[in-house]
C-alpha cells in the first residue's frame, strides 16, 4: 500500500505540473505524439468533430494550466478533501479519484500442477531414463493441443485488452486494475476520467452546463396559470420529497460548454460540475470512439463485449441503499421517495430521475406518468358506461323478450349429429351480460375514447416541450455519428473485395448489399403472420371440436356449461400461446435487425422496434380481431353450412352477438399478458438470474462478502440492463387494448390504470435495486414510439366504428326501430332478426341424432340471419332487410370515422404544441446569455486595461466603462 500512495502522490504531481501522463498500475514507456492532431487521425480512434490541435501539445510549459485558471486551486481544494471509503463509494482505492466506468473480464485460469509437471516432463525424460527412474505417464496429444488452443484463446484475449487499455490510456483516461480479489475469476477495470479529458469531451459532445448566471422563472397572471398554481399548493402533500422544488422559482442559465468560454462557468467545485452521470456518459462516448487493431479487423468496444474480451461494462450506482448508515445519495432518495409501493399515491421526481439515469429514461417515466395520469378520466367514464350497463338490463327488451319463457322459440342445432334442438330462453344469460357492454352507452363512449386519445398526444407533447425547456433540450439535435462495429466490419470486407480499394470513407452498404438481407426479412415476416394465423385457425378448430365433444358426452354437467366451458379455455389458450410467442417473435425480430446491419445505434433500435412490434402486435391482436370481425360471418345457414377440414362446422355467435365473446376474450388476454408477462416475470426472473450469479459464491462466505464487497463488486451481481424497448412495448401494447376494441370492453381502462400503478413502482424498484446503472442517454423526445401511438389512435376510430357497426346490434336495433317497428320501440326485435328453416332441408347425415330431445315434433327451426323463409320465391336468399341494415352499417363507418377525426383534428388544432410561458422564457433565455456574453466581454476588456500599462487602452478605457 506504501508503494500505491507513493505513485498516486507522484501521479498528483505530475499532473499539478501540467507534465505527467503515467496512471495508477500502468507503466507506459511510450512517448507522447509531437501533435495532437496526429492522435486523433490514428486508425485507433474515430475522427472528433473538433480541431483540438494545441490543447496538449506544450505539456512542460504549463499550456494546460494556462488553458484550465482554475486547476491550481482545484488540485489543491481536492488534495485537501477527505478521501472516500471506496466500500461505500465508487472511488480508487486512494479515495479520491472517482470511478466513471467498469470493465469486468475472465481472468485466465492458472496453470494446474498436472499440466506443468507434464511440460516439465516433456524436457526432462532423458535424464529419468538414465537414472533408471519410472517413466512418467505420456500425456494425451489431443488434451494437450485443447489446452494450448485454450492458452493461447486466452493469451489473444490478453493482448487486445493491453492494446485497448493503451488506447484509452492515450485518451487520457487513468484506471485501476483489480483481479480476482473477492470474486473468482473476474477481473475488474476501474476508469476514471481527469478534469482535462471532462471538459474536453463537453465541448466535443456539445453538453449545456450551468453558467454562474441564474434568474427568476417568472410566473403569469392568466386563469390558467393562476389555477395551475392553485392546483400545485392542493396537490403539496402528493409531491416527493427530494429537494428539488426550487426550481420552480429559479433555474440556472445554461450554455454549451467551452474551454475558452470557461469564465461563463462555475468552475469553483469540480467534483459537482459534471455529475455522475455526465462523467459516465463521456467516459462510454470515449470507450465507443477507441478502437483495437490487434484482430483482423477494427474492434470497438461494442466488438470486444461480443466476443467475450470484456464480459461487461458499466457505470456505477453512487451507493448503497439498505444501510441505514449510509450517507444520503441520489440512489437512495429515489429508493425512498420513488421505488416503494407505499407512496404509490405519490407524484414521480422525474427531475431526479433524469438526474440519476439520464434524459432517455426520464422521459420514459415521464409518459408512463402521463398516461397514468390521462388513465383517470378513462377509467372513471368507463365505469360510469358498465354501471349504465348494470342499471338499464332489467329494461332491455330484446333481453327481455329472449328470457321471456313464452316466446317458445326453437333454434336450429349448433353443430352437426351430435347436437341438437334448443331453446331461445336458455340464452338468457348471455343475453343480459351482452346487454352490460353493448347498450346506447357504447357509441359514447367509443368517440370519448377516440377524443381523449388525441387529448393524450397533444398533453404529452406540450408535457415534453415543458421537459426539454426544464432539461436544457430545446437546442439539442440527436446526430449520432459513429457507426456500428458491425456495419464497419462488412463495410472493411466490402472494400477488400474490391479490386482496386477506394478511400474508406466513400465505401458504404448500398440497398444492393443489402438485398439478400431485406428479401429475408420479407419473407420471414409473412412466414411469421401465417405462423400467427394458422395458431389462430387452430384454436378455432380446438372450440369447435370440444364443443362437438362436450355435446357428446353423457355427463349432464359438460352439457350444462358447454358454451361458457369453450369461451374460457380457448382464451386462455390464446394467451398462453401470446405469451410464449411473444418471447420467440421478438428474438426473431433481433436477428432480422442484425441480418439487416444498420449503420447507427438509433437505426438500429429503429428498426428492431418496428420489426418487434408489427410480430407482437399480430400476435396479441389476430384472436381479438378474428372473434370482431369473422366469428360468426363466414358459417353459411343451415342447410348449407361452411365446412373445413372435412367435417367441422365453422362457430357461430351466441344469439345475441360475439361482442360477450370479444370481451372476454379482451378481458383475459389484457390481465393475463399484465399479471404474468409483465408483472411476474418482471419480479420472478431478475430474481432467478440473481441467485444463479450469486451460486457461484460459496453461500457460507456470501454475507461476510457482502459487507466487505466494494461498489463495483457488488454492481457486478446486479442484472444488465438491456433498454426501454421492452417497457415502451408492453405499454404500446396495452394502449392498443384500451383503445382499439374499447367499444366492446368498457373497463379496460380501469384495469390498465391498476396495472399501471403497479408497473411505475415496479420498474422503479427493478431500476434502482435490482438493475445495473444505465448510460446516461440524451433524448428530446420519446423517437419512434409517438408515432406508433399516433397511429394507433388513428387506427382506433376505424376499429370502433366497425366493431360497433357489425359486431354489436347496435345498428340492426337502431334500423328495425326507425324502420320496421310497429311502434317505435324494440318490441318483436329478436323475432324480427331471425330466419325460419324447414329442418327437411338438411343434408344428409347432418340432421340431429335425438329430434325429439325438447319433447316435441320440430318442423321448423329458427336461426339469427336475415334470410328469405322457405315458402317465399326466393327461399334462403338475402332479405330486404339485409341489405337495408348493411347499408346502415357501412354509412355509419364512413360518419363516425369523419365525424370523430375531424374532432379529434380540432382538439390538435386547438391545443398549441408549445406552451405560451415556455415559449416566452425560451426567448428570455436567449436574450439573457447575450446579456452574460456582453457583460463578460465588458469586464475581460477593463481588466486588460488595468493591468496593461500601454497608453492605447488607456484611450480605449472610456468606452469599456460605457
């Protein structure tokens, strides 16, 4: 330990002298490049998009201290400061320095006794024969050429990672290395980023720092303001306590950093000017730019994660949580305030939370929170629509009518042989649950939802602009410009197949190239909807053969249920078969983006969310849209059914329509999918891979290690995190149930508000306690995921005007009562929606097994459809009445879809994008960092004139102090 001080205090000398480039367990013996500009050009790195020529060229005459005023008084403050614990904060081991990011690697296996007593044996037997000793076992060629395949796998690795390390000790980075200490077998590279290197990547990043200038956020006189205002001081006890509301009342102006412009600055406390999450930001900037040149092709770090040189990289989380010791850090005020189901009433600290895990995760909480809070309204109307339902069955006169035991109707047989005649009156039941979703109520609530759809996209916009203003966004533009490792390695092989190689920067992967690929992921997209298709199509054939069966059977109890019976297990059968393809299509998804090779990370995610979404979308909707929209329409009458595979029946409706099956087909799939895909396997697996990481300790040495591993150590055991994706998608998803076939599930609302409460605590608590701390990621907006939801909502309107159009009996009641009624009202509806059939039409071997099973002769049976009766001229043929009610369901598509777009467009239009005061504090800002400029500039020329003694700024002194 002596021997580490004595470097670190030679390592703080060097650095006060502006000379010293040696860090801490590196002993580099390379000199220094002549130029800067001769690094940056190196093959090892990516171009920066600024000249920094000069910075470091002049080390030993004090150009870096002359560049950086403050750094004499900095270097002093931190030689002052009491070193960090590095247990309980992520720090060198000399407490002061602090780690920015993590490399864990497989350190390779010492050599066994076995293994070198063959080697030594291998240069020795001559002499054991002539000492006449026993000769030694001969070892096994093939063992010993697996072994040395695997040193030398090892030593390969090795070499790249020294290469790497170099590289990134030539950025300028200092780091520590720690190898298997407590953990066996992983070695750990600690990285820490100087002041220099911070302020250099700022200004290279284009990153908005605060200036030393802040100004009060003045707030309007308007009715709305004062009310928001109000609502603020009702809402009090709702907010978090995380000491971060003063920002209402006072903001810091910000400005991109700049080294020359560093007097706007304040650069008084270093440790505080670049957060933690700033300093692992440009650290994984730094890390993406270095390259390794040692294998055959270029190797970034994404590169070097993939072929298992480095098995992870990470930043740190700031500290622990469940001490109760523990001094106070952001981790555990979020775990506190954020990450606990008791405060589930309680408003996000989305600033924190941008804080801590950076812009792209805060604005993801931030819409969840939004959507969560847009749910309430949702919900409440939702429920109003079933009460509604509840209170008005008992007047429902087609219900009425169908329970009523002295319309002794007769129905025709449900299935072929098996099944036979049945009462009307036994689809009482089913008739009054239908009544609960499909009554007047419907078609309100239908438009509400299609309105407060466009409520919520034009909410969370201005929400998000308001978001940008309070994150210094509203200048920020998202150009990302490195490549991918794996777009430059075909890129590289592409140039080489070229006879004669062109410059590297005018070789690209055209549609061409990537035409084998984009045939492939064509064709197996289709494959995959058909895959989704006939996995529908074959649980149709389950219900109808187990309805088949069920009527069949002797026992009186299946015959009984047989309806309720087939709904329940067949849904559940569809959301079993969601879920287990849902986890196939989105790693097909994954390797169809990969097969495509985008050039940048965010098309990348791009495409990968687009692929993901149409596989999971068909996959979730296609049993939903099958029972709305071809249940029931393609069976043919009796007589003359629709058969497929040979001899089964296509299913028909209940009587009084599919919408009852819709719903619980709805209801089944949207819980199922929240309570097991999204809340179980969210809680249950993160845990399972926790223990398996943590079995390969031995349990009895696992508390005591766990009180003396250090923060890096113990972020190791924590779960990778592998993106938002999945979050926005499960979210996406149940935005598609809420909205699309809302008309026909009126709580949906409801339950994805309970769900959603859950979800925001959940996904906190697996953030904070049981994920690795994200890179920090800039982002102005939620990227593609808006337009899935703007188009969703678009595609609702359309979805709910035919689900209320030809799934409910909505327009078929609304016809017969305006047109064929006798007196105005719904009396005679059901008898006026059935057809009659002369059961003499049967095909042969159709007819039922048991005609007598009601007790009575049956000459004519009834089914729902608007046909001709057999005595007319046109027996089974399409009725008037038919056609009338189609052409009422067609016009009342094309006038509630115009009728509710061009409302939902007014709401668009009506609600400004950007908020008025944010608009005009944006202009504030701008006029008030040329008022900063100015005064600087003013103050930088009278401080020339008082300390140059020269005559000419003497004559310029009057018009500095104007």
């Amino acid at each position: 330990m002596k021997g580490e001080d004595d470097v670190n205090t030679a390592r703080k000398d060097e650095e006060a002298d502006g000379s010293g480039e040696k860090l801490l367990g590196f002993n580099s013996t390379e000199e220094q490049p002549s130029g800067q500009e001769s690094m940056w050009r190196n093959e090892k790195y990516e171009s920066v998009p600024l000249d920094v020529k000069g910075i470091d060229e002049d080390n030993s005459k004090g150009t870096r201290d002359s560049l950086y005023p403050h750094t004499t008084l900095l270097k002093s403050q931190q030689a002052d400061e009491k070193p960090k614990d590095p247990k309980l904060w992520p720090y060198f081991k000399d407490g002061h320095r602090r780690i920015d990011y993590v490399l864990t690697y497989h350190i390779q296996k010492p050599q066994n006794t076995g293994k070198q007593s063959s080697k030594s044996c291998l240069g020795g037997c001559l002499c054991c024969k002539k000492r006449g000793q026993t000769n030694p076992p001969v070892p096994d060629p093939e063992l010993a050429s697996q072994e040395q395949r695997l040193d030398y796998h090892d030593d390969d690795q090795r070499l790249r990672r020294e290469e790497f390390e170099e590289n990134l000790r030539e950025m300028g980075l200092e780091m520590e290395k720690e190898e298997g200490n407590k953990i066996p077998g992983v070695g750990f590279l600690k990285i820490h980023a100087p002041w220099e290197v911070l302020c250099r990547e700022a200004e290279f990043m284009k990153l908005k720092m605060p200036t030393i200038k802040k100004y009060e956020v003045s707030h309007g006189n308007s009715i709305v303001e004062k009310a928001s205002r109000f609502m603020q001081k009702f809402t009090a006890p709702l907010q978090p306590k995380v000491g971060d509301r003063q920002i209402e009342h006072e903001k810091h102006l910000s400005y991109p950093f700049s080294r020359e412009k560093q007097h706007l600055f304040d650069l008084s406390d270093r440790n505080s000017f670049f957060d933690s999450k700033t300093r692992s930001s440009i650290v994984y900037e730094i890390l993406k730019r270095t390259k390794c040149t040692r294998a055959k092709y270029i190797m970034g770090i994404i590169s070097l994660l993939g072929n298992g040189i480095y098995t992870s990289a990470y930043p740190l989380h700031d500290g622990d949580i469940d001490d109760v010791h523990a001094e106070i850090n952001d981790r555990k005020i979020l775990y506190e305030e954020w990450a606990s189901y008791s405060i589930f009433y309680k408003y996000q600290p989305i600033g924190l939370i941008r804080k801590y895990f950076g812009e792209k995760v805060g604005l993801y909480f931030a819409w969840l929170g939004v959507y969560t809070q847009m749910l309430i309204p949702a919900a409440i109307v939702g429920v109003i629509v079933f009460l509604y339902g509840c209170a008005t069955v008992d007047d429902n006169i087609p219900s009425m009518e169908i329970c009523d035991e002295r319309n002794n109707i007769t129905m025709c047989p449900m299935c072929d042989r098996a099944c036979s005649y049945w009462k009307l009156v036994t689809a009482c039941g089913t008739a009054r649950a239908s009544h609960l979703f499909d009554n007047a109520a419907t078609v309100f609530f239908a438009i509400f939802m299609a309105l407060w759809a466009a409520m919520f996209m034009e909410h969370w916009k201005r929400r998000q602009v308001r978001l940008n203003y309070l994150w210094d966004l509203t200048g920020f533009e998202d150009t990302e410009s490195h490549p991918r490792a794996e777009y430059e390695f075909h890129v590289m092989k592409k140039s080489l197949r070229k006879e004669k190689s062109p410059k590297a920067g005018n070789v690209k992967l055209t549609c061409t190239d990537r035409m084998p690929a984009y045939m492939t992921i064509i064709i197996t997209m289709i494959f995959l909807i058909c895959v989704t298709l006939a996995i529908v199509f074959g649980v149709v054939l389950y219900r109808v053969s187990i309805m088949t069966a069920l009527h069949m059977s002797s026992t009186p109890t299946f015959r009984s249920n047989i309806r309720a019976t087939v709904k329940t297990t067949g849904a559940i059968i569809n959301l079993i078969i969601i879920i287990i393809m849902d986890e196939v299509y989105g790693a097909v998804a994954r390797w169809l983006t990969i097969m495509e090779v985008p050039k940048t990370d965010k098309s990348f995610e791009e495409r990968l969310i687009f692929k993901t979404f149409v596989l999971k979308f068909a996959n979730a909707f296609t049993p939903i849209v099958y029972l709305a929209f071809f249940r029931g329409r393609l069976i043919g009458r009796p007589g003359k059914y629709i058969y497929v595979m040979g001899s089964y029946r296509m299913e028909e409706c209940a009587h009084a329509g599919c919408l009852m099956e819709l719903c619980i087909q709805l209801c089944i799939t949207m819980l199922g999918k929240q309570l097991i895909q999204n809340n179980l396997f969210e809680i249950g697996v993160p845990k399972i891979k926790k223990l398996l990481r943590q079995r390969k300790i031995d349990p009895k040495h696992q508390e005591e290690l766990n009180k003396t591993l250090h923060r890096h150590e113990k972020d190791h055991f924590l779960g990778p995190f592998v993106g938002l994706n999945p979050e926005y998608m499960e979210m996406i998803i149940q935005f598609g149930m809420v909205t699309l076939f809302v008309a026909s599930f009126p709580l949906a609302p409801l339950f994805a508000l309970l769900n959603n409460i859950i979800e925001i605590r959940l996904d906190a608590k697996k953030f904070v306690t049981e994920l690795r701390r994200p890179i920090a990621v800039r982002a102005k907006d939620i990227g593609i995921w808006y337009t899935l939801l703007r188009g969703l909502s678009k595609v609702a309107v359309i979805v709910n005007a035919f689900v209320i159009s030809f799934t409910s009996d909505f327009i078929p009641r609304l016809v017969y009562q305006y047109m064929y009624s006798p007196d105005g009202t719904l009396h005679g509806f059901v008898n006026h929606t059935l057809s009659y059939f002369n059961v003499t039409h049967f095909q042969p071997g159709t007819e039922p097994l048991e005609p007598m099973h009601l007790g009575y002769q049956v000459d004519t049976c009834r089914y729902k459809d608007y046909r001709d009766p057999p005595w007319s001229d046109t027996p089974y043929e399409f009725s008037r009445e038919f056609w009338a009610i189609l052409a009422a369901r067609f016009a009342f598509v094309i006038l509630f879809q115009n009728v509710v777009m061009l409302m939902s467009d007014f709401v668009d239009w009506l609600i400004p994008d950007i908020p008025k005061d944010i608009s005009l504090k944006i202009h504030k800002e701008r006029n008030l960092i040329i008022e900063l400029f100015m005064k600087r500039e003013q103050g930088k020329k009278y401080r020339n004139t008082m300390n140059d003694p020269s005559p000419q700024p003497l004559r310029s002194r009057p018009s500095s102090q104007a």
